[in-house]
C-alpha cells in the first residue's frame, strides 16, 4: 500500500482535484486504538492503491485537519474512519469495524463500471 501522508490542510485541495479523475480514499488512523489499527491491518493486506490513491491522516498529530475533513465533506468525526471522495463529495463512509477491504475494493469497482 502506498499511503500518502495527509498531514496539512492545503493538502484537501489535492484530494478535491484528484477526485475528479479517480476515487480518493482518506483513512482516518488513531495511533492509540486497536480497532483503528485492525482496520489499517486489514486495508494494507489488500492491493487496492492500482486504482485510486489512499491518505493516511494520524489523527493525534493533526486533529485540526481531521475536522476540517468533517466540515469539507460534511461527515461526523470518527476514528477509525475511512472516506471514498469523488468529485470532491464525500460518497462512501465507515467506521470502527465496518471498515472493510472487501467493502473499499467493491467500492471501487462500482465507480469504474460507472466511468465506463
């Protein structure tokens, strides 16, 4: 997996123009949780970065741009939390144990059977 760091806001920018040619994921990772490192465990076991590009935001290092995310996409603050951006909306959310490899990949495929 190769994870982009997300670690400024200037950074959002990016994801928003970034999502208009591809998905843009954003994991949410507490450091401290073990529920946010099974679900980090659990997404790099799974090689879904050939279509769409993955941030990876500690949350302890940068709470502040945690909750611009929630501003921005206008979705809740959670931790662990992972966002599917398309065309800088917010499309496909989950959290704790419902974040799933399985559920990411399908994600992505169904975006791609729409592109086509």
């Amino acid at each position: 997996m190769n994870w982009i760091q997300l670690n400024n806001e200037e950074q959002l920018n990016e994801i928003n123009t970034e999502s208009n040619t591809a998905p843009v994921f954003i994991f949410k990772h507490s450091t401290r949780c073990s529920i946010s490192s099974m679900a980090l465990n659990r997404i790099e076991k799974t090689d879904l970065d050939k279509d769409a590009k993955f941030y990876y935001l500690d949350l302890l290092k940068h709470r502040n741009i945690s909750d611009k995310i929630a501003q921005d996409f206008k979705v809740y603050h959670e931790s662990p939390q992972v966002l599917m951006i398309v065309k800088s909306e917010c499309v496909y959310e989950e959290t704790h144990n419902g974040i799933n490899a399985a559920e990411i990949k399908e994600q992505i495929l169904e975006w791609k059977s729409k592109m086509n």
